[in-house]
C-alpha cells in the first residue's frame, strides 16, 4: 500500500497557497514603487469624449492598508487552522470536532425530554405527539432516503403503512432492523428449478398464489418445482419471518410484479441492504432516538 502513497498533492496545494500569498504581497510592494509616465497635468494622456482625462492618483492609503490586512489574515489564518495540507494547525481545530461538540451539545439539550420517553413502551410513546413529532423528523433525515416520505416505500424498498412485514412488525423486531440493519438474500435459484422452461412454470405458479394472473398450465407444471423455494418461502408459500423470506401469498410485490421480473429474481437472485442505524453499529441514532423512532415507525402501520 506505501507504493500508492505520497504527500505530493499536499505539497503542491501548500506550495500554490503560500506562493499566492506571497505574490500579492510582492505585488503590492512594487506597484507602489513604480512611478508611472505622467503628464504635465499628472494624467496618463488617456483622454475620452474631448475633456475626460485618466489620471494618475495613488491608491487610498485606508485601500492600501486593508490590501495588507488581508494578506497578514491569511498568514495568521494557516498557522492558527489546518489549511497547509496535513497541518492541524495551532488551536487544533477541525470540522468533525466542530460537529461533534454540537451534536452532543444537542443530545444534552433534549436528554430530558428522551429520558421520559424511555421510561415508556414504544407502544405508549407512539401516542404521545410530541414524541411523535420527534419521530417524524427522525424518519425524514434517515429512512425517507428509501421508504420514501410518506413511509409507503419505493421498488425494493418496503411500504411501511402497511402490515406485510418481513422479519415481523412488533417493536421488538423493528428496533432490532433499526439498530443492527438487514441483510437480505435470495441466492439464483435456476440451476436447482431446472431448465428455463422450468423456471418460467415457477413463475406461474409463484403467481397463483396470490391469484395474480397466470397461466394455469405452466402454474400446475411448475407447483412441483416449487419445492426448491419452499426451503425458505414455505411450503404454502407465505414466506419465514425468521429469515426475512417474502409472503408469495399476497399481493404485495417489493421488486416488481409478473412473469418477467419473476423469472429474473429466480435465474440472478437479489440482495438487499437495511444498514444499521444504532451508532454503535456505524450509524447516527442514539439509543434513545432508535427508541422514538421504533414508536414512530410502529404506529404508521398500528392507527
């Protein structure tokens, strides 16, 4: 890995920061040496419109001054801040400290207010409507990415208005998907159905069993190949809880509906990733956010 190491690009952006600087400075100091060619008038004999001539005045000293200022500011500036490629600079001061020190100034603020959501089950939390008013905002800035902002989900990402739950939709279940996150997986199953023919059987069969439209022929060839999915789908077909395998019962259809999304599902299988939202996980949501928003969460399916 050191081959792929170098500080150069940090040496390159000083060098072009401190060099600028200078040259400004250099700048200032021989313009103000120079001595101009001027007329008898102290005009540069530029003249326009018959009687409108440029003349030869110095800078304002207060405009020369704040020229200065401003390079003195900048020198001042790199020592104190990082700005010199890894320098920390003097105070020590970065932009991850910055917003660390206001998010715990933050969660300090609002302890008491969690702490009395915590003394209550999510379930009573999900009444309170300041809670809730919490717990919205909380959906907003981390799941609405995904879920969408009315909560009824996007293709591949689950409606959570409704109670088609994969792993189950007690609090229980949905706080531990909201701290530890989810990894789902359904591996390609052609090779075990059979030919694509056999696949395709499948298909209508899958469809059948929501009473999806279907062809009631290839349903009944592909019911016996169905016993590949029934390892995780069940035999009936309404899926395991336990791990996270879909209800081919309903009609409720998270990646598609129909004979070719089916098929495609089966011959190339799926993968799908809730990260973890607990920040002992990787994620932002302290315990007691993960808590209000299990209760928010819960209620938009328990009215």
């Amino acid at each position: 890995m050191s081959d792929f190491t170098s500080n150069f690009w940090e040496i390159y952006i000083s060098g072009i920061t401190l060099v600028g600087i200078i040259a400004c400075l250099v700048l200032l100091i021989v313009t103000g040496k120079m001595k101009a060619t001027t007329a008898a008038d102290n005009s540069t004999g530029h003249v326009w419109d018959g009687d409108l001539r440029e003349m030869n005045n110095p800078l304002p000293r207060w405009w020369t001054y704040m020229f200065v200022l401003t390079i003195v500011f900048s020198l001042g500036y790199l020592v104190l801040y990082p700005g010199l490629g890894s320098n920390p600079g003097k105070l020590g001061w970065t932009s991850h400290g910055q917003h660390q020190a206001e998010v715990e100034k933050g969660n300090a603020e609002v302890a008491p207010i969690y702490a009395r959501f915590m003394a209550m089950p999510p379930e009573e939390v999900a009444k309170d409507a300041q809670a809730m008013a919490i717990g919205e905002r909380l959906y907003g800035n981390n799941c609405a990415q995904c879920h969408a902002s009315d909560a009824r989900g996007n293709k591949g990402f689950p409606n959570l208005t409704d109670n088609d739950w994969l792993y189950g939709g007690t609090t229980e279940k949905i706080k531990e998907t909201l701290v530890g996150g989810r990894m789902g997986n359904m591996p390609p199953m052609a090779a075990a159905v059979g030919s694509a023919d056999d696949v395709k059987n499948v298909a209508h069969y899958v469809l059948s069993l929501s009473g999806s439209p279907h062809d009631a022929t290839r349903a009944a060839l592909g019911q016996e190949k169905f016993a590949v999915c029934a390892a995780c789908h069940g035999a009936d077909g309404k899926g395991m809880q336990a791990i996270g395998s879909a209800n081919l019962t309903d009609n409720i259809w998270l990646h598609g509906y129909g004979e070719k999304v089916i098929v495609e599902m089966v011959n190339n299988g799926k993968v799908n990733v809730m990260p973890a939202q607990a920040i002992e996980n990787g994620g932002k949501l302290t315990d007691e956010q993960i808590h209000v928003l299990t209760a928010y969460i819960w209620g938009l399916s328990n009215k």
